[in-house]
C-alpha cells in the first residue's frame, strides 16, 4: 500500500510505496534520503502514538488510506535551535520570457509591403503586432499560472504544517499531565516532610530539656549519667541539628527556585495552549481562491487576443488570394483593426501585466509602511513622555517656590492661619496619557525589509533620462514626505527616561528610509530609470547611514566619559562632605564641653561661619595644610575669585585710560610745523592702535567677567546645597542627642524593673524549695505499692499537711495542700469505682458467654436457610423457556421431520438450532438425539430471499442455502445458537429405545 509521510518543519508530503511488514526503520532511512532529516533526530508520530524504528508498521495498523503519519525534527524543537531558513522558491518565470517585440518590415519581408494601396501596406504590421501581443500575453499567463500553483503549494503545505501542530500539541499536552501530576505528587510529598522535618527541628530544644528534666533512679546513676540526656552525646546532636538545618534551608530554597521554573513553564505552557496561529489556513485558502477570478480573467483576455490575431491573419490571407467581399474594402479592414490595436495596448496587456507586476511593489510597500509606521510610533510616544517630563519640571519648580514662601513665612503666621488661606495646597500632577495604537501591526524590522521583500520585487528598469528622472523624484519625494517631515523634525533630538538620543535617531532614520522606500514602490512598474542615478541616490544614502552611525558611536563613547567624570565627582562631593560632617560634629561637642553656659550665639550661625570660613580657605584644615581629597572643582572658586578682582582692577584702569584718550582734544594742525604734525599724526596711529588694542582687552574681559559670574552662580547654589547638609548634619546631631537623653531614661527604667524581678525570683525560689519537698513527700506515696495503701497514703499526707496549715502561711503552699486533698479525696473515689466495675465486668463476662452460644445457634439457622434459597434459585435457573425465547435462558428443540432441529415454543415459531450447537451435541454420539437442550447463547434474526435468478437450470444446491429451512419468500425464521448445561447427559434414539 501507500504510506502517506508529512514532514512537519516545512509541510513537504511524500507518498512511500511499502507494506504492513515494513519496519519504521527503513522507513526513517528512506525519509533521510528525501527531508535530509538525519535518523536520530526523526520523531515519526501517528496521532498520539510514537512510532518505535524496531517495530513493524502492521504494529500500528499501517499502512491505510486515512492514516497519516507526521515526521518531526528533534533538533529544531531544542529552545535553543536555529529556526529553518527561508526556502528557495523557484517560480520557471525565465522558462516563459517576454517575447522579442518585433522590428520593421525590412527584417520580416511581407508580400504585402509592396502594395500599391497604403492600407494594405498597414495589414502586415498589424499581423505582426496581433501576434506578439498574444504572445506576450501567453507568457504573461503561464508565469501567473506557476505563481498561482505554487501559492496553492503553500497553503497545503501550511495544513499540514497546522495539522502537525495540533499533533505536537496534544503530544505536548499529554507530557504536560504527566509532569504536572509527579509536580503534584511530589510537592505533596515535600510538603508533609518538610513540616514533619521543621516541627523536629524546632521542638530539638525542648526536646533535650524534657530528658534533662527526667532523672534516673538512684540505682543507674552514675558520676557520667544522672538524666536521660546522659544517654546521648549534646554537642554531636546539636550539631547534627545544625547540619540537618542548613540542608533543609538549602533544599528549602532549591525547592523555591525548581517551583518558580515550574510556575513558568506551567504559565508558558498555558500561553503556548491559549494561542492561537496568526494566520490560519482556511484564510489562506480563501484569499488564494479569491485570486482565482484574476486566472479566469487571464484566460478570457487571452480568447479574446487570439480571436484577434485570427481576424488580422483572414484580412491578410484574403488580400493575398484577392477574396475580399464587395462590402469590406482595405481601408474599412485598417479602420477596424486601429480600434483593437489600441485595445491592446492599452487594456488587455496593461491589466495582464498589472495584475503581476503590481503584487510585489505593493507587497513591499506596505512592509516598508510598517517600518515606517512603528518608527512613528516610537517618536510619538517620545513626544509625549518629554511634554510629561516638561510637565513635571514645572510642577517641581513651583512646589519649592512655595515650600520657600511657606518656610519663609511660617516664622511669623502660624500654620492654621496659613492652612486656612489655602496656601498648603499643591499643584496635581499631569499625567500623559496616550491610548495604544498600531498594536496589530507586524513584528518587523527595517532589516527584514529586503529577506522578506527583495527588491527584485518592484521591477524597475533603468532606462530613463535623468533629467524626468530628478523631476519625479523631487516630486514624490515632496508630496510623500512633507507632511512627515514636519513630525519628525518636531522630534528632534527627543530624549526621555528609557529612551536615548541614540534611539530617537535610530527611530528617525528608520522612518525616513521605511517612508523612501514606499515612495520607490508607488511608482508605476513601467517607470526606467538610469543606473547612474539610481547608484547615486543608494551611494549617497550609504554614506549618510555610515556618517550617522559613526556620530552615534562618538556620542555614545563621549557620553560615557561623561558619566564616568561625574560620578567621580559626584564620590569626591561625598567624600568632603562628610569629612565637613565630622568636623562639625567635633567643634560642636567641644564647644558644649567649654561653653556650657555661654550659649547665647545660634549653632546655625557658628556653624555657617565655620562652613564659610572653610570655603574662603580653599579647604585647608587647621594644620595649614590642603585636604588632598578635596575635589579640585571645589579649590578652583578661590582662584578665580582672585584673579576676578585683579581682572577688575585692570579693567578699571583700562576704562580709564580709555577715557582719558577718547576726551583728549589734540590743537589745531595749522599751528603746528610739519615735523609736529608728522609726529603728531604718528602719535594719533599709536594711539588709535592702542585703543583698538584695549578695545580688544576689553572684549575679552567682559568674556572673562561674564564666565566668571556663571562660575560664582554655580558656586553659590553649592554653597547653598552645603549649608543646607549643614542645617540636616546639626539637626541629627540634636536628634541624637535626644535619643541618647532617652535611652538613659530608658536604662533606669530597666534597672529598676532589674532590682525587682531579682527580688521576686528569690522569693520564687524559696517557694519552689518548699514545693520541691512537698513533691518528693508525694513522690514516696506515688511508688508505694498497691492501689489501697496509695489510697492510704495519699489520706496520710493530706491529714499531715493540713495538720502543719499553721506553720506556713504561703499561698503556693497552700493550694499544694488543697489539690493534694482533693487528690486523695479522689483518689478514694476512683478505688471504690473500681471495684463496683470489677463486680460489674464478672456479670458482664458470664452474659456475654451467654449471649455467644445463642449467636452461634442462629448462625447455624442462617446457614440452613442460605442453603435452602440457593437450591431454589438454581431450580429456578434451570427452567425451559416455553414462550419468547431470550438470551441466557434454557430452551428445548425437538428433531422434526426434515431433519432440523426445531424449538418447542407456544406463541413464537420458526427458532431453529445453528448446525455449530448440532456437531457440538451429535459428534460423539452414533445418532442423532431427538432432543437437544441447551442454555442460549446467540439469537441471529434472518429472512427469507427469492433467489437472483427464478430459471428452471438454478441449481438445488444454491436454492437451499437461501432457504435451508423450506419457508416461504420473505418469512422470517431465527438461527439459535446453544450452549450445553453442566452434567447434561445426551440419549440417542437408540439408547433410549434400549
């Protein structure tokens, strides 16, 4: 038979020539051959069964029609496989090219060419071009023919692919409940153990006390062991107890991680059970047959263009043989067949052609409007997270605007007050919030662009001049991109938390290529291009991706230096400022021990002036010396400080003198000799020099002054920023001090309640001493011998103790004495409830000996009935059913007289005894029996048939197997089949008769 194999990875189905006597391994070796599947990774499934190499195919009930068997790679169901690369799909479009189109009359001589009539000269061209536009039309469909078969391809391939994926998960899902249910089991297991285990480990302690507590009789003590603790060795259990608790915390924690890995493979596994395939294959078949109607179209273009190309043959034939009809002239023929050259090529071809061609520049274009799409996406949502960021500088700004006004204020009004005028309220929080879009959308990448869509796809032909080349593309590109490039321009340089500039540039590059290469893809499949533009425009994008990337790379790396630089001033901040804490904290207390009583100057005041004198100082401590973990970021303000009063000072002797020269009048020029006005005009050159000069100076100053002044800005918001660790460092330190305040208070509290609870544990102590005898008096009565004299000597030591109530006044001993009364009190009540049930027990054990004789009488009686019932029920059974004869029942047959065995029955007629229940009651006998009974087993209902040919040649043997009992056409008659009954003898005839 035929063996029907799929392979799962690719949905490939082959079709293997075998037997049910063929093993599966050769099957798997022939597989090998065809999938290039290797043998150990082969994994042969038929619906839930796993096909075994060893066994037969006739193990499984194959080969069959409907049976399919689905093959899957082991190496590709690893989690870490490599998925299979994309196939190759060879479509035969160069076996159909696109014919030659035809050249002038000189390389194709016509006999018509030489005609004297100008219309008949036409007919030949039209000839020509009729039959090149059927045969380009015919190459068109046969390419659309292979394309669409091979789309049907896929689709079956994607059934089968469907189809083993809903094997592999039911598979999957049988593996799933069996790992699920040993989960169960075994966390079931662990859980019993563990608690077991951890009420072991916790009681330990107790445990030990409870046979430390417990001494041993006089007799087995020993110098070693006086307790039953002795008995084992304390510091080995403890730490065996120790050892036994770090494996249970480890395996504790091993059994964490495997029921957190189990958690997900559980939440994986019901991920993997709820999803469903993104596209299904009834989908996919519906869109290919909605397709079909394009290959019909096809076909009836391809009627009607050879319908033409017969019509123009006509023409031409019978100009050649001078057949035209008085009706139709030459010039009448031309006229008709203008009108169906011009539907040629600008109807049925151009439709033909678009209805390939334009599949894949749009197939292209809308991945790339993906890309383009997502890329938007991305940019929108950094538009919106920097507005929210803006938002929130704001709101931050005005909350410490107010808390400054409050804090400043608060010192004169008090808090109700200002509550009340509403000047604690906040502004709210904005929150941007933008609703998800585009989530259907395709998880692709601009890198996926050309795996999924080459660009073979678009089908440009580079033959265009460049001058409509540039024209249309300016054009596209200005009407495609121009509202876009608005919306990413307003993105530029976008950088919110989670998202760098990198990104965003990432992002915006991507839009801008996704949104140029829709823009190639809108163009008509017609449209030529040059290959020197083209190979411009892909140069130029090239070296602008590359210069983009390399700026990426410099600012990351610029970036990170950056960071490095700031967080190691940021350490050097950290460092000085706790060496300042430390400081502080050091003059302060030395202040408190010499000034106790002189506390009349603020600690904020002394502690600003200390913290201004150490700036001013540039950081040096009292030794003179420069602190060198000091920032050098935090020396430098001292320098420039210096040089910005000398750069002052300079420049005000340089404004100065510049006014002093610019108010200079110099006398008249006629009053002056030549050699004067020479040196005179000389000196007017130095000094126009001069003043350019300090003009110069100036700018420069001005520069220096204004960066001077940042710097001071700067300096003075970390003055503020250390003033403020000031106000924090002196408020812990009164904070500490109040706490050590309180935990003094607290330690007397302690000692006190100390001081009486040691009292309180003497008195104790006392108290248990006089228990502890008391117990051993109670002790000596427990063990003396027999129930009476403990009666008796429980009595003894109540009377002695209530005797000596005098002596002692102490409530524990009291109530001792009181429980010990009651103790004895009861104690004699429970001996003589003793011996009532003693007396109670001997009258019930001479009835209960009583009451066994009598059950042992009825259980005789019993017996007997059972038997009696169980041989009724069997006569019962073994009754002859004389009515409708039923299964399971006893029935009798009786040898009539054509030789059947035929039922004795009342009401129901025509049962008669199978020729099997016949050999089994007559093949041991001589002869046959005149009767036959037997316990029914079978009942099998049949009618009877005319036979197919009423003909005087049919032979009696046919007629009597239709009719072996000699009923009549359409009578119905029953074949029964029998058992014999146990101990049935069987008489024949003649032992009867004898």
């Amino acid at each position: 038979g035929k063996l029907l194999v799929h392979i799962a990875e690719n949905g490939h189905s082959f079709e293997i020539e075998c037997d049910e006597y063929t093993l599966v391994e050769s099957i798997q070796q022939y597989l090998e051959s065809l999938s290039g599947i290797r043998l150990s990774d082969q994994l042969l499934l038929y619906l839930d069964l796993k096909l075994e190499p060893q066994n037969p195919l006739s193990a499984y009930k194959l080969p069959s029609d409907d049976r399919e068997i689905f093959v899957f790679n082991k190496s590709r169901m690893r989690s870490n496989a490599v998925p299979p690369g994309p196939e190759e799909v060879e479509l035969f479009g160069n076996d159909y090219p696109d014919p030659q189109r035809p050249s002038s009359s000189s390389h194709d001589p016509h006999p018509l060419d030489e005609a004297p009539d100008p219309a008949l000269k036409a007919l030949p061209s039209y000839e020509r071009m009729f039959r090149y536009h059927y045969q380009l039309g015919d190459a068109i469909y046969r390419r659309t023919v292979i394309k669409y078969e091979t789309c049907e391809r896929f689709a079956r391939e994607q059934r089968v692919q469907e189809k083993a994926l809903e094997i592999a998960r039911g598979n999957l899902d049988h593996f799933y409940k069996m790992i699920f249910q040993n989960y169960t089991d075994f966390v079931k297991c662990y859980s019993q153990q563990q608690r077991t285990h951890s009420n072991l480990l916790v009681n330990f302690g107790r445990d030990l006390e409870r046979l430390r507590s417990i001494k041993l009789i006089p007799v087995l003590q020993t110098p070693d062991r006086k307790c039953l603790l002795d008995f084992v060795k304390e510091d080995n259990m403890q730490k065996m107890v120790d050892d036994c608790s770090n494996s249970h915390r480890q395996f504790e924690s091993k059994v964490g991680d495997f029921k957190q890995e189990f958690g997900e493979l559980k939440q994986r596994t019901e991920h993997l059970f709820s999803s469903k395939a993104s596209i299904l294959s009834r989908d996919l078949e519906r869109t290919v047959k909605e397709h079909e109607h394009h290959i019909n179209e096809q076909k009836s273009i391809m009627q009607a263009l050879s319908k033409d190309v017969g019509l123009v043959k006509k023409l031409v034939d019978d100009c050649l043989t001078s057949q035209l009809s008085n009706s139709l002239r030459p010039h009448d023929a031309v006229s008709a067949l203008g009108p169906m050259y011009e539907g040629h090529d600008k109807s049925y071809l151009p439709k033909m052609q678009d209805l390939v061609r334009g599949i894949g520049p749009a197939y292209r274009a809308c991945l790339a409007e993906i890309v383009r799409r997502k890329a938007s996406m991305k940019l929108y949502m950094g538009m919106a997270g920097q507005l929210a960021e803006r938002l929130a500088t704001k709101r931050e700004s005005e909350i410490r605007r107010r808390e400054d006004f409050l804090k400043v204020n608060s010192l004169y009004i008090p808090r109700d007050i200002l509550a009340s005028m509403g000047l604690y309220d906040t502004p709210s929080t904005c929150d941007v919030n933008v609703a998800p879009f585009d989530t259907n959308l395709l998880d692709i990448d601009i890198s996926d662009l050309d795996r999924f869509a080459p660009e073979h796809l678009v089908g440009f032909s580079f033959k265009k001049g460049p001058s409509s080349m540039s024209q249309d593309g300016e054009e596209g590109s200005e009407s495609g991109t121009e509202n876009y490039n608005d919306f990413v321009e307003a993105s530029e340089l976008v950088e919110i938390a989670g998202t760098s500039k990198l990104e965003v540039e990432n992002a915006k590059l991507k839009a801008e290529l996704a949104s140029t290469i829709a823009i190639l893809c809108s163009f008509s499949p017609e449209t030529e291009f040059e290959d020197s533009e083209i190979g411009n425009v892909l140069k130029n994008s090239a070296e602008k991706t590359a210069e983009a990337l390399r700026l990426k790379d410099e600012h990351e790396k610029h970036l990170v230096n950056m960071l490095k630089v700031k967080q190691m001033q940021c350490e050097s901040y950290e460092k000085r400022i706790k060496e300042l804490e430390n400081r502080l904290s050091d003059q302060y207390s030395l202040e408190n021990k010499l000034n106790k009583d002189a506390s009349s100057e603020p600690m904020d005041e002394a502690s600003y002036a200390s913290s201004s004198l150490l700036l001013k100082s540039g950081g040096n401590d009292s030794s003179g010396t420069m602190n060198p973990n000091l920032d050098s970021s935090m020396v430098e303000p001292t320098r420039d400080e210096k040089d910005e009063k000398e750069t002052m000072v300079a420049d005000v002797g340089m404004v100065l003198a510049t006014s002093s020269t610019a108010e200079y009048m110099p006398p008249p020029l006629k009053s002056l000799t030549s050699d004067e006005q020479v040196k005179a005009s000389d000196d007017l050159v130095e000094l126009q020099n001069l003043l350019t000069e300090k003009s110069n100076q100036l700018n420069e100053t001005e520069t220096k002054l204004q960066a001077a002044m940042e710097e001071v800005t700067r300096l003075v918001s970390e003055l503020e920023i250390s003033q403020n660790l000031l106000d924090e460092s002196q408020m812990n330190c009164a904070h500490l001090e109040n706490c050590l305040h309180e935990a003094r208070e607290e330690a007397q509290t302690h000692l006190c309640t100390a001081d009486r609870r040691a009292a309180e544990y003497t008195s104790l102590r006392a108290s248990a001493v006089k228990i502890r005898s008391l117990f051993e008096r109670l002790k000596v009565c427990v063990s003396s011998g027999g129930v009476a004299s403990f009666a008796e000597s429980l009595r003894a030591l109540a009377q002695s103790l209530t005797n000596s109530a005098n002596e002692n006044g102490d409530d524990g001993i009291n109530e001792f004495r009181e429980c010990v009364r009651m103790l004895a009190e009861k104690v004699g009540m429970l001996t003589r409830q003793r011996a009532e049930l003693i007396d109670r027990y001997t009258k019930t054990e001479t009835s209960h000996e009583q009451l066994a004789k009598e059950l042992e009488e009825k259980k005789e009686v019993v017996n007997t009935l059972y038997t009696k019932l169980q041989s009724e029920k069997q006569v019962n059974k073994e009754k002859i059913s004389f009515g409708r004869l039923e299964l399971h029942e006893i029935g009798a047959f009786v040898l009539n007289e054509a030789g059947h065995y035929e039922a004795i029955n009342r009401n129901c007629t025509h049962y008669y005894l199978s020729s099997e229940s016949v050999a089994l009651f007559t093949d041991h006998l001589p002869h046959r029996p005149s009767h036959i009974v037997g316990q029914i087993v079978h009942i099998e209902r049949q009618t009877v048939k005319s036979s197919p040919a009423q003909t005087p040649t049919a032979s009696p043997m046919g007629s009597s197997q239709l009719n072996p009992y000699g009923l009549s056409v359409g009578c119905e008659y029953f074949v029964v089949t029998v058992a014999m009954l146990p101990d049935t003898t069987i008489h024949s005839p003649t032992a009867a008769a004898s």
